[in-house]
C-alpha cells in the first residue's frame, strides 16, 4: 500500500500544485474561450500520457529513454515560449490596452501557451501513475486479494492526496485573485513554473548526461543531486503556495472591505473562510508530501538481500551458462562489461522444478529502469523499485514489470546468450 501511495505522490503530486496555480490563473485573466483552449491544453496531456502508457505497456516502445528526453526537452521549449509570449502579449492579455482585437489574441495566444506547457508537465510524470494498475496483479493472486486491494487502496489515496491538494491551491490562488492580489498571483505563477523548470532541466540531464551526449560532470552532479532531492522541488512548491495562504490569513483578521447590505458582507466573508479552509487541506497535503517522503519511505523499505554478479563462461562472439549453476530454483544474476565499461546484469531463474524451463531475462525493466529484482524469503522475485511479485512463468515474456527480454538458446547443457545482445542493451544500464 505505501509503495504506491509514495509513488503516486512523487510523481504527480508537484505537477498537480502547479495545476491548481494555473487554473486560478487563467480563470482570472481569461474568458470562457481562454479557460476552454488551457482546459483542451489539460485533455491533450491525458491523452498523449494515456497513449505513451498504452505504448509502453505493451511494449511496442523501443528508445523509451528518447521518449522521456523528448518530453522534458519539449517541456523547457515550452516554458521559454511561454515567458516570452507573456513578454509581448502582456498588455493585451491583462487587458491594459483599448484594442480587443490585440487583446483578443493575447488570451488565444497565451492561453494556447500555457495549456501546451501544462500538457507536456502532463505527459512528462502522468504515465508512470498510468501504468501502475497494471502492475496490482503481477503476483497473478487475482482483483479481490488482500494484497491487490492494499495496492490499490494506496494508489487511490496518493491520488487523492493530489487533487485534494490541487484543488485547494487552486481555491487559495483564486481567493487572492478576487481579494485584488493579482500581482501575488502573477508571481505565484512565475515562481512554480521557473521552479519546475529547474526540476525538468535536471531530469533532462539525468538522462543525457550518462549517454554522453551531454558530457558535463557538472551538469551531471547536479542533476544526480537533483534526483536524489527531487521531494525538495515539491517542498519548493508547497512553501511558494503556503506563503500566500499565510498572507491572505493575516490579510483577513485586518481587511475593512466596504459593503452595502449584510448579503454582501457575508458573502465577503465566505471568501475568507475558502481561503482559510483551503489553507488547512494544503497544510494537509504538505504533511502527506513531507511523510511520503520520509517516514513511508523508511516503513516501506524492505532489507534487501541481493544475489551476486556471477561471471558467465565468456567464449568467442557468445556467454554460456552452465545449467548446473542455476539448477537450484533461485535467482541467479550475471554481468557482462561492454567495452566501454558499463556493467550490463542479466537474470536466470528456474521456473519449474525437473523441467529444462528457465526465465532469462535482463535485470532490469523498462517501467523501473535498471532497478532490477531480488528473490525474496518466499523465493519470490520481486523489483527492487516498486516490490511488485513476478510471476515466474511470465519471465521471460513482455508486459508488466517484467525483465527486459533477450535473445538465448537453451540446450541439456546450458544457456548460451549472444554478446550482441548485450551490447545491444547496454543502455539501459549506466556505466
């Protein structure tokens, strides 16, 4: 249950504040043609996450890395055009100037802008919360099992826990809009938006900078810094929205807001008590992000006892595995080192006793990268990521998070693997 609840959160959970910023943002300056084109902007990101997911799980992704470079690279394109759209459209879309025609399209312009930036935030982290259901019953123990239903009640929480909180950044940023505070809400906007952008900068790295392609050791530093501390983005974000919340609580023990009749004068405090409501299920959801990232983390975590690397028999242009190495039921990992030195781990299991049936596979997956599995008290394989159980007689096969699969030839004597194939997926491992 708390694996998933960490992981819904810390994939999705920043993403949704920044939503909630947003939607508070184009509800105050746009009209019901802006609000439509950055709500199309929202569906067009669950859309292209929703097939990018379908893709993967299925397997007919290949370069998948690529997919994920593309997706931050497009993400920081974005956030640049939108910076400078706001430069040159300013006037006409905060409605400063006395040409509607220029005004009109300011909004179209940067509503158009936005709602592509939010699409590609979207794209970027919705898939990894996509494919989760699909991992519930890896242990094949079927929908109705305790261990299922725990699965599933955690994954619904750290949903939960997102749009609780989405929403009640968008209720706060919304009050601060209707109070007057504009400018506050302005630079709400700009700061979670710059802050993300680091964040996507650094995750971009991440996956370039291993490859080479972008050879930096500082940008590499940074970036593996970045991803060792990535809750810290999502603290950014909370403490940003949190000052606001704070600022208009003070704001309201002191406000003297002109009325007419008592009607007004309570509705005038209904805002207040939004935004002092909404405060409370923030200040919730930045305890849940805090835990997640603490707390869970060190409940869910499991002692880890891994299989070593053995050396496989290296013969000319092929590696062999002797199947008295691996006759025993467990899982067995293996390395071979490219010429370049990266390490690329391999796994054989016996899926059935007195059978010649054997699960071989890399020791890695491509929903949890290069994590790879352990065997378990219960001789269980399970990965190292996410603790979901394989299920033997799957290995082997694509689907779920199960190995990479690679080509090899099984006889009475052993398993005998090409060293192309282990050239061929040396990047999904780093050096």
């Amino acid at each position: 249950m708390l694996t998933y609840l960490i992981n819904v959160t810390g994939d999705i959970l920043a993403v949704s504040l920044i939503l909630g910023v947003m939607l508070a943002f184009i509800d105050r300056f746009c009209s019901d043609r802006g609000k439509v084109i950055f709500r199309c902007g929202i569906t067009l990101g669950l859309i292209v996450a929703g097939v990018r997911t379908y893709i993967t799980n299925t397997r007919r992704l290949t370069g998948g890395w690529k997919v994920g470079a593309w997706g931050y690279g497009i993400s920081l394109a974005l956030f640049v055009l939108t910076a400078v759209l706001f430069v040159i459209f300013a006037k006409g879309f905060f409605h400063r100037t006395n040409s509607k025609r220029f005004e009109s399209a300011g909004e179209i312009i940067v509503s158009a802008s936005t709602g592509l930036l939010m699409a590609s935030y979207i794209y970027c982290t919705a898939p990894n919360v996509m494919i989760y259901p699909f991992k519930f019953d890896s242990g094949a123990s079927g929908i109705l099992s305790t261990e299922y239903l725990f699965r599933l009640g955690g994954y619904l929480l750290g949903l939960l826990v997102c749009l609780v909180s989405a929403i009640a950044v968008c209720k706060i940023c919304t009050v601060a809009a209707k109070k007057g505070f504009t400018k506050l809400l302005c630079a709400v906007f700009y700061a979670v938006n710059v802050l993300y952008a680091v964040y996507g900068f650094a995750r971009l790295m991440l996956v370039l900078t291993p490859r080479k392609i972008v050879d930096s050791e500082v940008l590499f530093s940074f970036a593996a810094a970045s991803n060792n501390r990535s809750s810290f983005y999502t603290y950014g974000l909370f403490a940003v929205i949190t000052a606001v919340g704070v600022f208009l609580i003070v704001k309201s023990r002191t406000a003297k807001e002109p009325y007419s009749t008592n009607a007004e004068h309570r509705k005038q405090k209904a805002v207040w008590r939004t935004a002092k409501r909404s405060f409370v299920f923030l200040l919730i959801g930045f305890v849940m992000a805090i835990l997640c990232s603490t707390l869970f983390v060190k409940l869910n975590t499991v002692e880890i006892k891994e299989a070593p690397v053995e050396d496989p028999i290296t013969e000319s242009d092929t590696l062999f595995v002797p199947l008295e190495t691996v006759e025993d039921g467990h899982l067995h990992r293996f390395g071979y080192t490219t010429d370049d030195g990266t390490l690329v781990r391999f796994i054989v299991v016996l899926k059935q006793e007195n059978t010649n049936n054997y699960g071989v596979g890399l020791d890695a997956c491509d929903i949890c990268g290069e994590a790879g599995y352990y065997e378990n008290k219960d001789n269980q394989i399970v990965c190292k990521k996410c603790n979901v159980v394989m299920n033997k007689t799957t290995i082997g096969m694509k689907g779920g998070c199960n190995p990479i699969i690679i080509d090899y030839d099984i006889d009475e004597n052993g398993i005998t693997i090409p060293i192309d194939e282990m050239i061929k997926n040396k990047n999904h491992f780093k050096k």
